[in-house]
C-alpha cells in the first residue's frame, strides 16, 4: 500500500505541475489534470499488482515507476485535448454572443 500511496502523491503532484505549466490553463479546472493522473496512475497500479508484477524480481519496478509515468502522460494529454476543445467551444460562443 505504500507504493500505492507514493503513486497517488507523485502523480497528483505531476497533475499540478502540468496545469501550472499549461498557457490555456484558465479554460478548465485546477483539479482535473491531477485527477486525470491520479484516476490513471492508481488504476495502472492496480493492474500491475493484480498481474503479479509486485512480487517478481526484477520488475518490482513497474508498479512503482510505470503508473506514475502513466499517469503524467494522461495528464498533458487530458490538458493539451481539453484546452485546445475549450478554447475552440469558447470562441465560439463569444463569436455567436457578439454576433447578437
């Protein structure tokens, strides 16, 4: 359980990191980058434990290190798809509301 208590910790930090970093990051909320990587990177955790990858030796690194890479990269792709269709879904309503 700890590893899945660092795994939550790290990905959520990572989650913060990337809506911080992100230029279109008032389109959408503070919390959904982490908890996109959060939901991803417990979910990967739980898969590679469920698989045995735990207890193996020589690849008790997965259920440390892969869920957390996992979990950032759904977190920039989660922010680069959301921001792009928010910014799009924005203008256009600001476009329709100036037309009036």
């Amino acid at each position: 359980m700890l590893s899945l208590t660092i795994v939550v910790l790290v990905t959520a930090a990572a989650g913060f990191i990337v809506w911080a970093n992100d230029r279109r990051h008032t389109r959408y909320g503070m919390v959904l980058p982490a908890g996109v990587a959060v939901a991803v990177g417990a979910l990967s955790w739980i898969i590679a434990m469920t698989a045995g990858f735990g207890y193996l030796p020589g690849l008790t690194w997965i259920p440390w290190i892969l869920p957390m890479v996992l979990g950032t990269a759904a977190a920039i792709g989660a922010v680069i798809y959301l921001g792009r269709v928010r910014e799009r879904h924005d203008v256009q309503r600001l476009t329709q509301a100036l037309k009036l």
